[in-house]
C-alpha cells in the first residue's frame, strides 16, 4: 500500500519552499525550496518591492517535483494541499485571470500615506474599532496607490488577490479568500462582521474586486485537469487550508487558544499571540488580525508584535565584537555573566523605527559600560538580554489588550538556540516555553489535512508534533530577571526622551 501525504506550500518572498507530510505518522518525507539562491525582488525606486507572480508559481513547480521524485510518491498519493503565503502582497487580475502587474510585496512601503490619510481622515476610533489597525501599508493602501498612479491598469481590474489566493487559483481556477486574508488587507470589519465597506467606499474600491471568502479550515477548490497535468497531481484533490505566513506559524506550532504565543528570532523577530476578545492597542504598536481558526462565531484574533532589531544585532555583535567565536560559543559567553550583564544595556533598536515604539527610531545604543570591568562576554549577553526585554516590552502590550501569557511555542533554531535568551523569556515573562521541530510549509500540509476532514481537530492534526525542549520559569532568579527588566526599561526609557 502507498504512503498516503499532505502537501504543504509555503509561498515567501525569498523562495517557494513545498513539504509532503506523512498522513498516519506526521513526520516529513520530503522538502524543498526554489530558487536554492534568494528569490529576486523588483525595486525600480526606493521603497518599493515587486514579485511576478510567476515566479511563485515556477518555483511552487520546482519545489514540487524534487519532493515527489525524493519519494517516488504519485498524485493519487497525496489527500490535500495547503498554502502558508507572504502577508499583505497584492495581485491583481483581468476577468481573464490574468495577471495585470507586478505584485506589490509586503516590505514595499509606497502605500505609507495612502494608509495614514485614511486614518486621520476616517478617524482612528472608526479605523481601530472596526479594522483593529490603522489601514497603515497593507493591501488596501497598496491598491489605493494602484487606483491613483495606474488608473488605466485599474480600471481592468476583475479581482484583488493575496499571494496565497493567486497559487490557490493556479492549482483549482477558482478566486478565493479567508476572512483571515481579508484581515490582514484592512479589509474586514470586525464590528459588522463582514468586509470593511465603509474603507472600501473610502477608496473607491467596489466590493466585487473581493475574493469569495471561504473558510480557513475547508474545502476551498480542486485541482483542476490543467493544474493536475502542469504539476503530476490528481485532478480533484482538495486545496484545504491557506493563511499568511505568521497565522500559519502559528498553527504551525499547535498555537490556536487564547494565552498561547507563537515566537521566532531571526533577522526580525516576533511575538504572535492568540486573544479570545475582539480589542486593539490604542498605540497602534502591535497589529491584529483575524487567526487562522477565527470564525463569525469565534473570536479568535491573532495580536502580532514585531521587533526588527533582534538576530541582526546578534549577529552585528558576532562579526564585530566576538568574530572568533562561533554562536555556540557565543553563548556559552553569555551564559559566563549574571543576569544584568553587571550594568551593561543594550537597547537593540537599530534596524529602523520600531512600530512597538510607535515608530520612534531610538537606534541602538550600548550604556553603563566600564572599561575596567567589562568585557566580550558581557557585551554577548547584555545583547541578548536587549532583545528578550523587547520581546518583554511588547508582550505587555499583548497583556494590556486582554492576553494572559501562559505558553510560548517556537521552533529550536536562531535565537531560542541560546540557552540564555530561553532562559531570560520564561524568567521575565513567568511563561513555559515549548521549543518544537517544525515549519511553515508543514504546519500547511496538516492545516490542509484539518480542512480536509482527515484530521478531526488541531489536537489530531498535532499529535506527532516533535517536542524538542521545555523550559520552565526558574522561579529562584525571577527577582534577578525582573530587577534587570526594569533596569533597562529605565535606560529605554531615557534613550525614547533624549
């Protein structure tokens, strides 16, 4: 009997990464991604950022023959297909399904004032009442740029698409969308509980630019007879399950109740926390989107927290101050200085204006340094403790809009490496964090197979999720770790005020 497989996409800006995930064990059989070098992206001025939707599709193709020839798995073999995609792009298309132009990525900051003239001139009660958020640089923004700089292109469009809508499309020919998807464009209103007519009207977008919305967790389309030749699958199979990459992060990590936290640390890092209650900040610090198990019936929001200044100070400390260490000596260099790093602070803001300091550029900056006394290892760990108290600093946002920070899951690799910046989380925070092996494209493939019905719930879909590590708040430093916290809130503090 063949092995039977869920198949998961996950559609980033840097590559299309697929995975065939087991059925009956859970485990990965095979993963690749495409292009093996970091996908181009189109910057024909300062600011802007472009895909051809193309491109995703080719390399979603390569990525998917390589795992099938791995396996000698046939198309017949796989159940269900999920896509995890880049938040917040836009595609747009002709009544022909064909694409109009590039798309406008999520890092492409052209839509700023579009987004912020919306805001003041909607109000922000209106826009964080209704949207949760400002309409900021999403994907309305981004289409309001499009109305105005290409009204001839405008005019031809049918319908508006998410980068995960577009693959959908390709695989089954049918133009579709989440609520969750609509969310994360500012176009769902939370109050009425249906698309945001009232920023669409604003606009001048007519609804019918807007996908069909189906469920996170559904049937959502077949792979059509042209998909299923183009890409060695069976004509029929269901496409399941779609999200944007940090909601299906989320899921990935068996995140779907309220107190639970989905984290990572690499480059940038995020804390992605699940609230029971529709609420936002009214700072507009974090952002709040619908979650992948949100309905009209449950409240289920995802509140993301984004600090930029997290692995790149790491590893700007690695190349400067310890460029003969590896990282794993680096921290165990940590882990050879008490917590306060004995007065040194590290405020980490410097990779830009930090939306949790309500888009203030503070910059990084190093304080209470002695010659006499410090050395690399304090630098190492007052570093890494910078980043934590950021994490910390925004998760009390998170907690002053309602969540109770019980559990922070992640994956075992960039930051949650280092046993003391694992340590600092759960002593500030007094949450347990779980450390798992997993990824985005394989939290779609089990996403697909809860749409599908092959799993009846998440704690089926999860069951067989590896648990690599648990570390629990030790509760005999917690004075230390929360003593150092507000420490360098002070010197925070100071550096927000000069």
């Amino acid at each position: 009997m063949n092995k039977r497989y869920l198949l998961g996409f996950d559609v980033g800006s840097s590559s299309v990464k697929a995975s065939l995930v087991d059925v009956e064990t859970g485990e990965i059989s095979a993963t690749a991604f495409y292009p093996e070098k970091e996908a181009p992206i189109i910057a024909v001025k300062a600011g802007w950022a472009e895909q051809n939707p193309q491109m995703w599709w080719d390399n979603a193709k390569l990525s998917l023959k390589k795992i099938m020839a791995e396996t000698n798995a046939k198309g017949e073999d796989i159940l269900a297909i999920g896509i995890s995609y880049q938040m917040h792009g836009l595609v747009c298309v002709d009544k022909n399904k064909e694409v109009l132009r590039p798309s406008i990525i999520w890092c492409d900051s052209r839509a700023v004032p579009y987004g912020e003239r919306a805001f003041k001139e909607l109000g922000s009660e209106k826009c964080l009442g209704h949207l949760l958020n400002s309409p900021g640089n999403f994907t309305a923004a981004k289409l309001a740029w499009v109305k105005e700089n290409e009204p001839e292109l405008f005019a031809k469009i049918d319908k508006i698409m998410l980068p995960g809508d577009y693959i959908a499309m390709k695989l089954c020919g049918d133009i579709r969308t989440t609520i969750s998807g609509l969310s994360e464009g500012m176009m769902w209103d939370f109050k009425a509980k249906k698309p945001a007519k009232f920023l669409l009207d604003y606009f001048g977008f007519d609804e019918s630019m807007l996908a069909d919305i189906v469920p996170t967790f559904s049937v959502q389309g077949e792979v059509s007879l042209e998909a299923a030749k183009e890409l060695g699958l069976k004509e029929g199979t269901p496409i399941s399950y779609r999200a944007g990459d940090q909601p299906n992060n989320a899921v990935s990590l068996n995140v779907f109740n309220p107190g639970e936290i989905a984290s990572t640390a690499g480059t940038s890092g995020v804390v992605y926390g699940v609230l029971g209650d529709v609420n936002y900040d009214p700072k507009s610090r974090v952002n709040t989107f619908a979650h992948a198990n949100y309905t009209t019936e449950l409240d289920r929001l995802g509140v993301l927290l984004c600090i930029n200044g997290t692995g790149i100070l790491n590893a700007w400390v690695h190349r400067n101050i310890t460029p003969n260490y590896s990282y794993n000596e680096m921290n165990d260099l940590a882990l050879s200085v008490p917590i306060g790093s004995e007065g040194v602070k590290i405020i980490p803001f410097g990779n830009g204006a930090e939306r949790v300091l309500e888009n203030k550029e503070v910059g990084c900056s190093v304080q209470g340094l002695s010659f006499n006394k410090h050395n690399q290892a304090h630098l190492v760990r007052a570093a890494q403790e910078g980043i934590v108290f950021s994490f910390c600093y925004g998760m009390e946002v998170m907690q002053h809009m309602g969540m109770n920070i019980n559990d922070i899951h992640a994956g075992k690799a960039n930051m949650f490496l280092s046993p003391m910046f694992r340590d600092t989380l759960a002593g500030v925070s007094g949450a347990t964090i779980e450390l798992y092996d997993t990824d985005g494209s394989v939290g779609a493939a089990k996403g697909a197979g809860m749409g599908a019905g092959i799993y009846k719930d998440n704690v089926e879909a999860f069951s067989t999720l590896k648990k690599l590590d648990v570390i629990e708040p030790d509760e005999t430093k917690r004075d230390a770790y929360l003593s150092a916290y507000a420490e360098w809130k002070e010197a925070l503090a100071a550096s927000i005020n000069k």
